[in-house]
C-alpha cells in the first residue's frame, strides 16, 4: 500500500529543519550507508548522524509522524529507525532503482529491526526542482510520488525504487523504516480499510450494534495478525 499524508509537518516545523540543514558541514556521501546492491545505484549526500542537529530534527519527525492517527492506522508500528535526511541536487542527483535491506540497525551495536515500511517526508517544495521523483514499483506499475513540503508518502519496504536525477533546484527529505506489529502489507491493507471505514460510519450513524461488532472484527483480525 502507499498513503499520501498530508501535512505531517507544520510549515513552521519545514521551515526549522530547512535552516538546520544549510549548514554545507553536515552532509555526506550518502554511498557510506547502502548495502552492496543499493551502493552501486546512490549518488546523494546524508546528513551525518552523529551531530546534533540530526537528533534535534529526528526527534522532531518522530514526534509529528506519531500526531498523525493515519499513519498509526497504515503503519501499525512496532519499532522505528531514527530518520535519516538526505539531499539531491548538483552532481549528486539521484538513486537509481534498488531494494531496500531487509533488515537494517540504527548503529553498528544496535537491535536489528525488519523494514516492512519506509516513509520519505518531503522537506522541499516542488516549485523548487525539477525530476527527484520516488518512483515505487508496485503491484499496479511504477507509481510516481512528489508531494508538497511537509507531506510524507508510506510505501512497502518489499519494493524496488528510485528517485529520478534532481536536475534544477535542490530536494531534501528525511527518510526512515518501520518494523510494524504486522509483518504483511496485504493485512496492513485490509486492517486500515476496516479501520478507515469504521471511521466514516461512526460520523454517519454514530455508534450502533453494528459498528461496535465490526470493531470487535477489527481487533480480532489485529489480534490474529499482530506480532507484539
Ligand atoms: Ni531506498
């Protein structure tokens, strides 16, 4: 499944990340954190992760992804890496088509966390580059995503993808991977239809027998499905 959010930063909370990242210091090729396969397709920069702006704006992306009751509902999130940022612009422009690793540790020491999800938030406007497109091969084709400053796109970890050569301009985004409670992207689909669902007929018809036993479904499929 791959979800638009909308707004998941504040323009105020975009405009805070974008002056933490002018600092030319903090960028590095972004080579040094792909696996063998991935390597051969990356050519952007990274913001270093060991400095402090890269734990203030983490902290500030996990805090607005967990305001958002859509990206619970899609995600169902077990663990979170700590978001990375990465930047694409000049000779350094693009990513071309790869996987993701299946299993990824925030540090050399840390946990292993499976990625069933990434997320990419988008931290430039599109008026301000060309190309940088994520292209995500999905089920139904090669699905292009380019969405407004503070917007996030969630997509399978299983998938191949790429972000197009930026060929004007400069795009930054912060991206990261969750574990979540459900391993399958096709019962996180069936759960958030259900949960979406239920939503819209509660406004509708306010709580009724009906909507109480189709959420004693919901949890009992989530239930089933969830690895705690
Ligand atoms: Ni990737």
């Amino acid at each position: 499944m791959l979800l638009h959010l909308n707004q998941v930063l504040s323009p105020a909370e975009v405009s805070r990340a974008r002056e933490c990242l002018c600092d030319e210091a903090l960028w590095m090729d972004g080579s040094s954190t792909a696996g063998a396969q991935a390597m051969t397709q990356k050519n952007n920069r990274q913001l270093a992760q060991d400095s402090e702006v890269s734990r203030t704006l983490q902290a500030m992306v996990l805090q607005a992804m967990q305001r958002d009751p859509l990206f619970f509902s899609a995600v169902l999130p077990k663990r979170i890496l700590p978001p990375l940022f990465n930047r694409y612009g000049g000779e350094r422009n693009a990513y071309g088509p790869h996987v993701d690793g299946a299993v990824l540790r925030a540090t050399s020491a840390g946990e292993w966390l499976r990625t069933d999800v990434s997320c990419t938030v988008f931290l430039s406007d599109p008026a301000e580059y060309d190309g940088g497109e994520l292209q995500v091969q999905d089920t139904y084709g090669n699905r292009g995503v380019k969405l407004a400053a503070g917007d996030a796109v969630i997509y399978p970890g299983t998938s191949v993808h790429q972000v197009t050569p930026v060929t004007r301009g400069e795009r930054l985004a912060s991206f990261f991977w969750i574990e979540s409670m459900v391993r399958s992207d096709e019962q996180r689909r069936i759960l958030f239809d259900l949960d979406m669902n239920l939503l819209r007929l509660r406004e509708q018809l306010g709580e009724t027998p009906e909507t109480t036993a189709l959420t004693g479904v919901y949890h009992n499929l989530l239930r089933q499905w969830a690895q705690t």
